[in-house]
C-alpha cells in the first residue's frame, strides 16, 4: 500500500457513488459532463473503474471500457483541482492500466495535458480519428482541427 492510499480509500466498483460529485468533478477539470444518471450508466458498464475517496467525498477517478482481450480505451479520468501533483492521477492511471495488461489501450485528453500520459508511454496517434456529436465545439476547445 502506497502512502497515498493510506490517505484515502480506492474503490474499484460503483457501489454508493455520489454521481453528482462525479458530474462536479468533471465539471471542476473542464471535462465533458453530463446528468449524473448518464455518468452511473456509464461508470457501471465499464470494464474497469476507479474512485479515490475521502470519507464521503470523490478526490478523482478513472474509467476503461474494453473487450476484455486486446483493445481498451479510458476515460472520464479526473482529480479535484486541489488534489493534483500529489500522485492521485498516478494511481487512478496505474490501477487502471493494471487491469489492461496485455491490451492496447487509447485515451484522449484535455489539450495541454498530453504530457502526463507520455510518462506511461502513451504517444500521439498519426492515424487516430474521432467522430465527437458536438464537433464545433471540440474544435473550438482544441480537440480536433
């Protein structure tokens, strides 16, 4: 057990998660967010998630989707502003791509945060392609040309 869980307490099912605090949390980063029933249907068919907890409250979390065998892809990974560069980003990370072991694995993520990702050995795709359903405004937020 790192020193960081023993601060906090890592969950690895949706079992009692306030999805309000994880559509805030979203929101808090600036990440896509939505009605907290579409972030628990989400979250609960996932292959893989991950909260951090204090108490009650949700410092960060993380999500895979996969097809169990050679493909996966995360999202919905996030910290509460106050809590970053302390390792929590890390760990969601870390636990998640233990669960992925052996698998592809794609992400995106906010423009300018690519760097955290590079330490995990996460590069730049040249030939990745996405359709977004609100593409004027991912363009407009730098996701996409």
């Amino acid at each position: 057990m790192t020193e960081i869980e023993k601060e906090i307490r890592v969950q690895t099912d949706c079992a009692g998660i306030d999805w309000v605090q994880v559509r805030e949390l979203l929101k808090s980063v600036e990440m896509g967010h939505h009605e907290p029933e579409m972030h628990q249907k989400a979250f609960t068919n996932s292959y893989a998630v991950i909260f951090l907890l204090q108490n009650d409250r949700l410092l960060g979390m993380g999500r895979a989707v996969s097809d169990g065998v050679y493909q996966a892809g995360l999202y919905d990974i996030a910290v509460l502003p106050e809590f970053q560069g302390r390792g929590f980003g890390r760990l969601i990370l870390e636990k998640l791509m233990k669960r992925l072991d052996g698998m592809n694995v794609i992400l995106y993520a906010n423009p300018g945060r690519s760097g955290f990702y590079e330490k995990f050995g996460f590069r730049t795709l040249r030939t990745g392609m996405i359709r977004f359903t609100n593409p004027e405004r991912m363009a407009a937020r730098g996701f996409i040309e």
